[in-house]
C-alpha cells in the first residue's frame, strides 16, 4: 500500500504538471506548523527563480488545479509562497480503513527479500551476563524483527565468545581444585563422565577467582596461557571440560536471554569458526594477501584516503595464535558459506569500530566477502549510571543483568500494587512484562550511537516518554474495546468514519504515518523512531480520550467509528512495540 505521503506527492506533481510546472518542484512534507497544516509543500518557492515569476503566482495556479482532488479538504497558498494542506476526512477515513484490511497496516515488503545476518548478544561463556551486553541484546533483538517485518530472511546469531584465555582459566583452576578428575589423567582413555563437574554458580565462581589469581602470579597465567593452547588445538580432555562449560553456561545464558525476550537463530561462537581459519590463512598467504610483520601475519587495509592510520589487520601472532581479528574472518568464511548473505550487521559496543573497520576491509580486499555484500556495524554507546559514568552496582562493582531486572521488576512491582488494578497473585508477573518494557524503551528511545543515561525511577515512570507509558496506553485501549464489547458490541464489521473534530483528526493523521514511519526505521536502521512516533501516538491518543465521550456516545454508528480507530491505533501500537521486543499486559 502506498504510504499516503505518496500519495499526496502523486496529486500535488500532477497538479504542478498541469499547471506547466516542473513536477520535481511538487515535493510534499509534514508540517512544522501542525496548528496552520496538515502538510506543507514548499515548490513553488523553489520554482520562483526557474520560472522568473513569484511564488505566490505560481502557488495559485498550483493550488488551483487541486480545487477537484478527493485528498485535501483545503488548499491555501500562503505568502510568499508556500502552499498549506489539509486532508479531507473522508479521505483519511479511507485511507485508515484501507489499512486495518491490511495484515501489515499498509507496510510492504521487500520486493527482493535479502538473506541478513544479525550478529548481536556477543556474551563470553562463562562470565555473567553484564549491563555491557544488554544494549547488544536489546537493539540487535528490535534490529532483527524491523529487517523480519520487511520480508527479508533475517538470522539472528549470538556470536558465543567460547574459546579465549577465560576457558584455560577455568581449566587451569579446576585442576588444581579436583586433580583426581579424569580430564587431567594423560593416560585416560575410557569416556569422560557426562555430567559437568561444576554447577553454574560454581562456574561464575571458578572464572573470577581464577582470573583475580593469575593477575598475581605468574606461574598460574602461564598454565592458563598453556591450557587455552592445549584447548584450541584439540586436547581431549580440555575439549570435554570446555563442553561441559558450554552445556551449563549455554543453559544458564538461554533463561536469562529469554527473560529479555531476546531469541537468536543459530548459538555460534568463536570456537566454530576456528575449523575454517587454516584454510584461509593459506590463501591469504598464497595468493599475496598477506605478509610478515615482526613474526606476525597481517593484511595491510590502510587506504588513501584516510587521515588517520588504520593498522593492519592480524591475522596470526608471531607464536602462531589466532586473534579476535582471525575470528571474525573465518566466522565471515563460515556464514558465506552456510548462508551466503547479503548483509552482516554487528550490533557491538561502538568502542569496537576500528577492528570492524580493520575486519570489513579484509575480508572486502581478500575476497572472504563479495564485492556486494554489505558489511555494517552498528555501533552502540555506553549505558551510564546517574552519575554519567558506566553504570555500577551501589557497591562500585559491575552490575549483573539480573540484578538490574530486579531492581527494576521490584520498583514497577510496588507501583502495580499501589494501582490495585491488578489481582496480588498476577502482580508479580504483570511487573515482569512492564519491567522489561521500561528497560528496552529507555535504551531503544535513544539513537543507539549515544551513550545514555540508565536511570531507574525515570525509566518505570507511567508518565513521559517511558515504556510504562506506552503499555498504560494500550492497556486503556484495551479496556475501553473490553467495556464495548461487553455491552453488546462487536469489534467486527465496522468501519472508521470521516473525524468529527480535531483531536480525532489528529490521532488519525497520527495513525495513517505507521507505514512511513516504518520504511524510515527500516532503512535508516533506527529502531529510536520506532519509540519516538508511538510516544506522539500515545499523546494523540489520550488527548482524544480525555476530550471525547467514547463509549456514552448516543450516535452508534460514530460510536462504531470511535470504535474501529481504537482497534487500528492498537494493532499500530502493538505491533510496534512487538518490533521493540516487548509487550502489553492485560491490565496494570
Ligand atoms: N564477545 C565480544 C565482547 O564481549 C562481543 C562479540 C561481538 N561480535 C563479534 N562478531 N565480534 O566484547
């Protein structure tokens, strides 16, 4: 369906056309004076010179070719020149009823779906989730369902950190704790036990004592150093320690992520793409890509036109190790392979940009990627605490995910309670669902590049540009189609009706701008203007509730037509807080 700011520039480039006019000049946008216009287009003022003739001249005869169009209910030339639009409401009626036929209100898809991949969530196995990976979690998840919305093939992959030094650590320390385990036995051949030889408390234990430890003492990191080596070259009995580490960790890390209502495609990790690394590094080698610097192999991807030094990227180190530069390269090499996308989008800390810079410039220059694939990073700021420093506990140390879950489901928990809305049996889980919504809205409303401030009473307020505020919208809407269809009504086979004032007319042209919207966030990839329409919406919409007698309304059909806006305006809302990755309770 087309988007109506389409529609209006057809009419307006015809009526220009007409006129004897350049319909290039017929560009149509919002208006910035919504109390003089709906829509504003400005052509003629451009026009003015080209023609040698003034504006306003230009203007009249414009507008007077509109005098027959359905769309507008007026058009007036203002001086110097500008040309003020109002739609008609039967126009908008139609338009908006058109739409609710729609299953998705009026979006199109792709005509060409392309096959994305969504690297996002980026957790290192076995250290606890932190506040660091939940705008990863939380963007990547609203990222992935926007590109799904569209129609594209989209593959959501966590990108696992499970093969780096915090694996020889756990290793190094389970040794010296349990040497009796057959893991550490040379001459074991017989099968490894099944069950892990730790819990995963025990495990987020394990990794910070081991790591404390090896800062002092240098005997130990070397063993840690040794152990990760022995790992990545494929010592059987690490192998099975590093497995059980992944079933617990893996296990642990899928209940915290489905709390976020976060679910990936493919649970991957660094450790699968190390079967691919040989290979390419041979062809780097052979076919002239690659060089020594110093002992290490690195491809050069400084370019002419940069002002400031790219290093190059490295690929082994001079003791033959594979770095986080290698790793991403072969993960490139697996998913070409596997998938053969035509794009890879990184949704990673923005302090990681030059070895995506580095990264995406190989693989372009080496041919791991073709030439038209799109490699994008998507680089996300710093969540701070109040103090406008990284976000801490209370004590100073690294906030735990769940820990701030907590503390932000026990504030949203006494205001539910305060409310007595909801039954005391149901509040606990009515907390979790509007929890959730106040940490992704707070994070998701600000472009993902910023760093932004995590402030708690802000965030669960039921009032302002909050999540909290968006479900309470919804949560009205509900109640209101509830009491209708309580008392007889039927939410079935009615029909939105040309507005009968103002604050109707508003939501309306609010509602209508969903599919644009939409296409804006989809190729803009911002996720923050998805929160920033629902937020005028919201707005629009309770002005319209509190001026206007919805359900005493005497005249059924207006009351239907009140009705069946309700219904359309919550389909929008809902679905685009579903493509922010969280929903609306029932009552709160
Ligand atoms: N595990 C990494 C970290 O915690 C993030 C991984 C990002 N993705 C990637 N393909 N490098 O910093």
């Amino acid at each position: 369906m087309k988007t109506l700011l389409d529609l209006i520039s057809i009419e307006m480039r015809e009526a220009f056309r007409s006129a004897g006019y350049d319909e290039e000049l017929a560009k149509v946008t919002l208006s910035n004076r919504p109390d003089l216009c709906e829509y504003q287009c400005n052509g003629a003022m451009a026009g003015a010179k080209k023609y040698k003739k003034a504006p306003f001249m230009i203007a009249e005869e414009v507008v007077a070719g509109l005098k027959d169009s359905a769309c507008f209910e007026s058009a007036e030339v203002v001086k110097p020149g500008f040309i003020n639009l109002k739609l008609a409401p039967e126009y908008v009626a139609r338009y908006l009823n058109d739409m609710a036929k729609e299953e998705k209100l009026g979006v199109e898809e792709e005509e060409n779906p392309r096959t994305v991949i969504i690297d996002y969530g980026g957790p290192n196995v076995a250290k606890p989730l932190h506040v660091g990976h939940l705008r990863s979690a939380i963007i990547g998840e609203s990222v992935k369902r926007i590109m799904r919305y569209k129609g594209n093939k989209v593959i959501g992959d966590i990108h696992l950190g499970d093969w780096g030094y915090q694996m020889g650590l756990i290793i190094t320390e389970l040794k010296k704790r349990r040497p009796d385990l057959p893991y550490f036995d040379e001459s074991f051949e017989g099968e490894y036990p099944k069950e892990a030889p730790f819990t995963i408390s025990e495990l987020e234990e394990i990794y910070p004592t081991a790591s404390a430890y090896a800062k002092e003492h240098e005997d130990y990191r070397e063993e840690a150093l040794h152990a990760t080596y022995l790992l990545q070259n494929g010592y059987r009995g690490y192998r099975a320690i590093w497995n059980h580490i992944m079933n617990v960790s893996v296990t642990d890390l899928k209940k915290n992520y489905e709390k976020l209502n976060v679910e990936f495609d493919l649970w991957k990790g660094e450790a699968d793409a190390q079967q691919y690394i040989r290979d390419m590094v041979e062809r780097l080698k052979s076919e002239g890509y690659a060089r020594y610097d110093e002992g290490a192999l690195v491809v050069d991807v400084q370019e002419e036109t940069d002002n400031k030094e790219v290093p190059p990227c490295m690929i082994l180190k001079s003791d033959g190790a594979a770095l986080y530069d290698t790793t991403d390269l072969a993960t490139l090499v697996e998913r070409e392979q596997d998938y053969h996308p035509d794009e890879v989008i990184y949704v990673v800390d923005k302090r990681q940009e030059l070895h995506f810079i580095q990264v995406f410039r190989c693989a372009k220059k080496t041919g791991i990627v073709r030439p038209e694939t799109e490699l994008k990073f998507l680089g996300f700021g710093t969540m701070n605490g109040k103090d406008g420093k990284p976000f801490k506990t209370r004590e100073g140390g690294v906030m735990r995910l769940e820990n701030l879950i907590r503390e932000i489901d026990e504030e949203m928990y006494k205001k539910i309670i305060d409310n007595r809305t909801v039954e005391e049996e149901d509040a606990k889980k009515t907390a979790e669902t509007v929890g959730l919504a106040a940490i992704k809205y707070g994070d998701l409303s600000n472009q993902a590049s910023k760093d932004y401030i995590f402030d708690v009473d802000r965030f669960t307020s039921f009032e302002g540009n909050t999540g909290p505020y968006i479900l309470y919208t919804i949560v009205r809407i509900k109640s209101i189609l509830n009491k209708y269809t309580e008392n007889g009504g039927s939410l079935e086979n009615i029909c939105i009706t040309p507005a009968a004032d103002a604050y109707e007319k508003s939501l309306m042209l609010q509602v209508l701008k969903f599919n644009d919207v939409i296409n804006t966030v989809y190729s803009e990839t911002a996720p923050h203007k998805i929160c920033a329409y629902i937020y005028e919406l919201a707005n629009e919409f309770n002005k319209f509730y509190h001026e206007t007698k919805i359900l005493s309304e005497e005249d059924e059909e207006k009351k239907a037509g009140y009705i069946a806006l309700l219904v359309l305006a919550k389909r929008v809302l809902e679905t685009c807080i579903d493509l922010l990755g969280f929903e609306a309770p029932e009552r709160m």
